[in-house]
C-alpha cells in the first residue's frame, strides 16, 4: 500500500464517520504553537514496548498511557484501542521518515453512547493499557523503525457535555498528540 492509498483509505474513514454519526463530529480548531504548548502541558502520551527486537513473524505488545500533565481535572474516552476512529494510532516510520502503512488503522472502536464511555483523570493520574499486534500487520518487512503513538478524540467537547453530561472532555476540538518515538528492530 503506498502513500496516496493510505491517504484515500484515511479520507474514506473519516467520511464513514462523519455520515454514522452526524453531530458528533467537529473539527480541530486551535491549530496555534501557544494552544499546542497549553494542550501538551495538560495531556500527554506515553509508548513502551516490551522489547525493540521483534521478528515480523511474532506478535508483540505494548503500553500506551495517556497522562494528565496539567493542574485541572480531565476526561478522556476510557477505552484505549487502536484505529482512526477508536482514536489511537500506532505509526511506523521507516529510516527514510516515510510513514509505514497498517492494517491496524482500521479497528472500529466501540460506540460512545453514555457518559460511562469516558473517563475523569486528575492531575499526575493516567489511563494506561497493554495492547498487542501481530509485527507484520505493523512493519510488513524487516528493518528499522521508529514508531510512536497518536491521540485523538473525535466526539466534540460540546456533544459530550450536551448528550453525555461529559465536562472538560479533550475532544475534537483539540490537537492530536503524539508520544515520544521508539525505535524498533525487526528481524526476519
């Protein structure tokens, strides 16, 4: 799959979306460097593998969580899956900075219909999870990778707070952020 497709497949997604489920949808609005240090300073994602030698035939796991940096309470969808719209990207870059396409993009998540769908995070508190995937659904081939995770929420903080009751959600409305990346070894 190369690059044009992986962008055609991403577009596609997000238009499934937007058609199943009208009104929870909005896109992200502060795209300035001072509202990207003041998101960073509150939410940030951490990536860990259990280890950076992996071969393309083996299934691997590792850690995400999500942590409240910030002073204020605040909430995040409680389950931590991988795909566009379940919000958790887990992105392979091979040496040439070229991002690496993945079947594991497509995961649909589990439908937000309630407030229990979230998840309230104090100050220093996180939400963490072990999450596993077969190597050559992420890397293809061997060789060498960095990899580093995305989060972002697709339901607006506005939706969540007027169906769900939902308050300082990091929604829609904010900017992806990303981990710290890990490099990764794959063998044959």
């Amino acid at each position: 799959m190369n690059t044009h497709t992986f962008l055609t497949r991403w577009i596609l997604c997000c238009l499934l979306l937007i058609i199943i489920m009208p009104g929870t949808i909005m896109p992200a609005q502060k795209n300035t460097s001072e509202s990207t240090e003041h998101e960073s300073e509150q939410l940030s994602i951490e990536l860990s593998f259990n280890s950076t030698k992996i071969s393309i035939k083996d299934s691997f796991t590792f850690d995400i969580k999500l942590i409240n940096t910030g002073k204020e309470r605040l909430t995040v969808a409680n389950r931590l899956s991988l795909g566009y719209f379940a919000g958790l990207l887990l992105v392979a870059k091979d040496m040439t900075g070229e991002i690496v396409p993945s079947e594991v993009y497509f995961h649909v998540p589990p439908p937000i219909y309630s407030s229990s769908s979230y998840v309230s995070l104090f100050p220093n508190h996180y939400l963490g999870a072990t999450l596993w995937e077969k190597a050559i659904d992420v890397f293809v081939k061997p060789g060498r990778y960095d990899v580093f995770a995305v989060y972002v929420n697709y339901t607006s903080e506005s939706y969540a707070e007027e169906h769900f009751g939902v308050k300082k959600l990091w929604g829609a409305e904010r900017l992806p952020i990303e981990s710290s990346p890990v490099r990764i070894e794959v063998t044959r």
